[in-house]
C-alpha cells in the first residue's frame, strides 16, 4: 500500500509542521507538569487539522466545528487560559506531539491499539467506524466486497486508511485478490474531488464523516451499505508521560462530565443531526 508518493507527502508534511509550529512555540521544557505550566503560562498550544468537517474546519477564517465546540466548553474549565490553536497537516501532528511542539491535540483522531499503546487517547468523542463513500448511482459498489478490483482514495496516515489496509487482506484471502489501486491524499477534498471526476472508485471514510458530507452536498455521493471492520472511536491525544499526565486527567473528567449532563449529546445533534452513545468512563480497548 505505501508508495514513494506516500513517503513524500509525510516528509514535506513534517517540514511543514516543523516550519510553522516554530512560528508559534518552542519545545516545552522537561521535567515540569504540564497542566501547571499551562497555567502558569496562561496558555494552552492545542494542534489540529482544520479540514475534516464537522469536526473541524476553516469558516471566516476561524476554525469550528464540533471538536472547537468541545474544546471551548472543556477549556472554560480553565480560566484565564487562552487557547493557541495551530491547524497542521494530518500527517505531521502526532509527531509534532511526540517532539513536545505543543501541549496536546484536539482533532479526530481514530483510537487503535498503536495509539492507545503510544499516546494518552482521551474518552471517546464520537464514533469512527468506517465505511466507502461511492458515486451516486453507482451500481458496481453495492456492497464493501465490491471494491475488488477498484480504485480506492484515502488519506494519508488516517485511521480509517488503516482499518481498510486490514480489510483488504481479507478481501484477498477470500477473493485471491483486493482493490486494484490505493491513492493516498493529503486531505479529503482531493479525495473527494477525483471521486467525482472518476479517478478513483470510492474514498475510505469515517461513517460520521462520511454522513456529513451527504448532508453537505446531496446528490453527489452515496455511502456503501454496511461499513466494514470493527467498532472504532475518535478521541483526542496527549504525550504518554508523567509530565503529561494531569493535562490528561483534567481533560478527560471535563469531557465525562460533558457526557454525563448531555451537552455532548447536544454538540453531536448540532454538528451530525443525530446523537451517539459513547462511553463516558473509559474507551474501550481497540481491536486493531
């Protein structure tokens, strides 16, 4: 599935993420707990990638969406703090965290048992369980088996991109063969658009994502019945040390509670027209 042009999306990725974090920050000192130094500091540095709607997204030049909603109502919890939100490719973010480029990342991030393994995954925000999104009216894809021998789009580094590498081993365990073609993306929107122009066949996405975007522009694509793979999650990610641990703590108590008391179930009718019940005491373990 990897190729040279995957390889040069991340390493011109990560330059971009090293160029522009350092517009804004330094590297965090270490041996210090993090969530005294935010406040100590009065400033949280949060990374997202603003282009995956609802999510996340650029309007009037502000980013919003239903993680921005969250953060705003978790981050009130912290008074006197400001918010310096950086909007970052995908495909630098996690690494950015891992260098201490800034304090955490509230963007959609699918929750799989390398990340739970490597990184503080908050509670679960919303589901992330993946499907296609196809053409409208295309009767070759009926089913997720059909992408057999199609061309498939997806973003780099992405979840769902990884839960569909998963399933199509098993498409070629069961049919001696899986999809013809993979083409990676930096984001959606060119996924999105060669879709429509037929360069590729379907775009692996996430099925809230993928509702969205029928909400958006109806008409135009249609999502393959049933998604495939197992239940998964988007939770947001801290650094897996003692340092970070209490940033980790504070945000995942402010987003139990706003489980507990609706106003996440509010956000989620807000932003996907419908509400999810996810768990609000802890996420569960991934299967892949």
């Amino acid at each position: 599935m990897t190729s040279a042009r995957t390889t040069l999306v991340v390493r011109r990725t990560l330059q971009m993420v090293a160029v522009g974090v350092g517009l804004f920050c330094t590297t965090l000192p270490a041996h210090a707990d993090l969530l005294d130094q935010i406040k100590q500091r009065g400033e949280i540095v949060i990374a997202t990638e603003a282009r995956l709607p609802p999510f996340e997204f650029v309007e009037n030049g502000k980013i919003v969406g239903y993680d921005a909603d969250l953060m705003a109502a978790v981050m009130s919890k912290l008074p006197g703090v400001k918010i310096n939100q950086l909007d970052l490719p995908w495909q630098g973010i996690l690494a950015g965290l891992d260098a201490k480029k800034f304090d955490y990342v509230i963007t959609a991030v699918t929750a799989t048992k390398e990340r739970v393994q490597r990184y503080a995954m908050s509670l679960p925000v919303s589901f992330a369980s993946v499907d296609f999104v196809k053409r409208a009216g295309d009767k070759s894809i009926m089913n997720p088996e059909d992408v057999v021998g199609k061309i498939i789009g997806a973003q780099t580094g992405s979840g769902p991109l990884q839960a569909f590498e998963l399933y199509n081993k098993e498409l070629i365990q069961k049919h001696g063969k899986g999809v013809a073609k993979v083409v990676d993306y930096v984001d959606y929107s060119e996924a999105y658009a060669d879709l429509s122009n037929r360069r590729v066949d379907a775009v692996v996405q996430s099925i809230p994502n993928a509702l969205y975007l029928l909400k958006r522009r109806p008409g135009l694509f249609e999502v393959v019945e049933p998604g495939f793979g197992p239940t998964k999650y988007y939770a947001w990610a801290g650094r897996k040390d003692a340092d970070s641990a209490s940033l980790a703590k504070f945000i995942d108590e402010q987003l139990a509670q706003l489980n507990k008391n609706g106003e996440m179930a509010e956000l989620q009718k807000k932003w996907f027209g419908y509400t999810m019940n996810v768990p609000s005491d802890r996420l569960p373990d991934p299967e892949q």
